[in-house]
C-alpha cells in the first residue's frame, strides 16, 4: 500500500507543475507556494483525524495522496523554480552546499523529536500522533510565511510540450533521460531504503538514533561540497559519488542488520551530498543556458523526475509480485543501485 501511495502522490506531480507554471505567469510564486502549503497542511490534518477510515479501508489512504502530491506539486513547482533563478554559475556551489546542510540540519530534528516523544508516551503510535500535530502547526507557521515572497515567472511564452518532447536538441535530450534514470535510483529512496534501514535497525528508537548521526555526518558532507562543485573537480567529485551511492546500497541489501545499516548510513552521508550535488550543479548549469524558458525546463525535469521515480516503484511492486517475499528487495534495489553510472555518463560531458 506504501509504494501505491507513493505512485499516486508522486505521479500527480507533474500536473500540478504544470498548473504551478500557469499560475506564476499571471500571479506570482506567492500564490503557488501558499496553495502548495494549504493542501500539504489539509493532507496532514486529514491524516490526523482519519485514523480510524485507514484501519477500516487502507485504501483511504490514497486520497490523502492525492491531497499531498497536488500540495507537493505546487510547492516543489515553486521552491526548484525560485531556487533555479536565485542561484547562478557563480553561486551554484555554495547555494547548493548550504541548502543541502540546512535541510539536513531541520531533519535532524526529526528523529531527536520523534525519540523523545516516544520515550514519554505509552504508545508508538501516541508519538507520532503528536508529532503530526506539531507539524501542522509549523506548515500553518509556514504559510504566513510564503505570503511574503513576491517574484514571478520571467519566462517568455513557452510551450511545456515542446520541452518535453524529443527534439533535435541532443543536449536537452540526453540532460531529460538523465534525469528519468536519476529518479530510479531516487525513487528508491522514498521508501524501500528507509524500509530496509528501518527493518535493519530493529526498532524505532535505534532507527531514529542512527538517522541524527547520519544527519551529523551528512552536514559535514554537504558543506565540503561547497570546495568541490566547479568545472575542475565536478567530473571526480561525481564519480567519487556514484561510486559510493552504489557501494553504500549494496551494503545495506547484503548486509540487513545493525552493522550493514550503520556501514550504510556513513558511507551514503557523502556518496549522497557528492552525487546528489554534482546532479543538481550540473542540471541547473543546463537549465540556465535557457534563459528565456528556465520555468517550463525546469517543470520539463520534475516531470521526468517523477515519472523516473514512478518506474522505480513500480519495478519494487513487479519484484514483490512476481518474486519470493525474501528476494524481491534484493533483485529490485540492486537492478536500480545501479543507475548513476549511466547518470553521471549522460550529464558530466556537457560540464
């Protein structure tokens, strides 16, 4: 049920991106980054009070996967669009380190909150309750938040279907396939990773320690990228990411208990900042050379992206159906660990 939520929310994406683009031309990214954070915080409280549907019908569930990739669409629609017009060649490097540090330092405090909370209520199931209700108050903190940003879409009149169909532009064509392929390998990470952490670990607490030192290790990470993401080193830094992002999966796939998760979760803090970033770097680098059509390439990726991570779902729901219970994460995960080879061959030439 997990990877069919999954497929549902992610699989909206595109259209609300495209919805999202719409709106920015005529209003600007205050309006779509506000109704992004309305539908999240609405799925949440849904999530709160439907407890009781998803015991009865899991299939409940879906609708506030709908509810949250409609919300999601809008506001990643805005955030990657806004984050692509702030940053430049210049300054790519050091906007993409010390995002990637701060978002990893405010999911830090997830598992440290999530550890006490558990530590004071009878029930798991207690904590994460009030965890949700506290996240609801911070998106609605959020929201007023939003209200203040005041920038539109500078594009001029683009077609979104001529930038995501296959052209005579090689460039675009080969930077669109990575980035599908780039969402097989991501998609795995919105689930069946942290599955295959979460069953290594063996309970939450030990889960939720294990993700406050990957999260230390991970901000290191991040930072170091900062020295490391320009035309010199990009090509090493890359490949020294792929390599490790493969290794560190493998681990965890052969080696399902505390120590693998632990090899696991040291390795990948870097192998993620070091291949996510070098990703990331090289993409936008791409999307900037399309100063009048940033916006609609910049829908084009996610579309794909989200389509990528939709494969790679549905490949993990072909391996659950069609494969004994105790192989099917191992043949799914290690087909698709392999997928930033071809990433990093598509994206690095065009440096």
């Amino acid at each position: 049920m997990m990877s069919l939520y999954i497929i549902v929310r992610i699989g909206l994406f595109p259209v609300f991106f495209m919805l999202g683009n719409r709106l920015s031309k005529k209003h600007s990214f205050t309006l779509t980054y506000t109704i992004g954070l309305i539908l999240i915080t609405t799925a949440l409280i849904y999530a709160l009070m439907a407890g009781a549907l998803f015991e009865r019908n899991p299939y409940y569930v879906l609708i506030a996967a709908a509810i949250v990739g409609s919300g999601e669409g809008f506001y990643y629609f805005s955030a990657n669009t806004c984050n692509q017009i702030v940053s430049t060649m210049q300054t790519r490097a050091s906007f993409l380190s010390y995002n990637g540090a701060f978002n990893t330092i405010a999911g830090l405090f997830a598992p440290v909150f999530v550890s006490f909370l558990i530590s004071i209520y009878e029930k798991e199931m207690d904590a994460y309750k009030a965890m949700l209700m506290v996240i609801i108050i911070i998106f609605i903190i959020v929201i007023f938040i939003a209200l203040k940003i005041n920038s539109k879409s500078t594009d001029k009149e683009s077609d979104i279907l001529s930038v995501l169909k296959i052209s005579n532009d090689r460039q675009w064509n080969e930077h669109n396939l990575a980035v599908f392929i780039y969402g097989l390998r991501d998609g795995l990470g919105l689930n069946t990773i942290s599955l295959l952490v979460y069953n290594a670990a063996g309970n939450g607490n030990t889960y939720s320690k294990l993700q406050v030192l990957f999260c230390l290790l991970s901000i290191i990470s991040y930072y170091s990228t900062k020295f490391l993401l320009n035309k010199r080193n990009i090509g090493l830094t890359f490949k020294t990411g792929v390599f490790f992002k493969i290794i560190s999966t493998l681990v965890l796939v052969y080696i399902p208990n505390t120590r693998g998760a632990i090899i696991y979760g040291t390795i990948n803090a870097f192998a993620a900042a070091f291949y996510d970033n070098s990703y990331n770097y090289l993409s936008a680098s791409i999307i900037g050379r399309y100063e009048n059509e940033m916006t609609a390439r910049v829908v084009a990726r996610e579309t794909y992206l989200s389509f990528g991570r939709c494969v790679s779902m549905s490949v993990v729901l072909l391996c659950y159906r069609f494969l004994p219970e105790n192989l099917y994460l191992t043949v799914a995960v290690s087909l698709l660990s392999f997928a930033p080879i071809f990433v990093e061959k598509l994206l690095i030439r065009y440096k």
